[in-house]
C-alpha cells in the first residue's frame, strides 16, 4: 500500500504492508532520489539476502 502525502507542505511518499502496519516506511523527495541513485544495489541486496529471510 502507497500513500502521497506532505510533510510541512514538501511531499512525501508512505509505504505500508497493510492499512493497518503501525510502522510505515516514508521518505521525500531527497530520499527517493537516493533511492533511485542506487537501486541496482538495492537489487542485489534483496537477492542476496533473499534466501536468509
């Protein structure tokens, strides 16, 4: 579940496991560049550790 939202009037993205996740995951605009910036490592991580979870 994706939610947009603003924080003190800058957007921000909020990711949830379910309407009810108590601890979502949020980010903007700058996070979310450094995201991108990085993704194939993010990529590999989740494939790495993928079969330990």
């Amino acid at each position: 579940m994706v939610e947009r939202t603003e924080f003190k009037g800058k957007p921000l993205l909020v990711l949830k496991r379910s309407e009810e996740d108590n601890f979502p995951f949020s980010f903007g605009m700058s996070k979310a560049k450094l995201i991108l910036e990085n993704i194939e490592e993010i990529k590999k991580f989740v494939e790495e550790n993928s079969q330990a979870a």
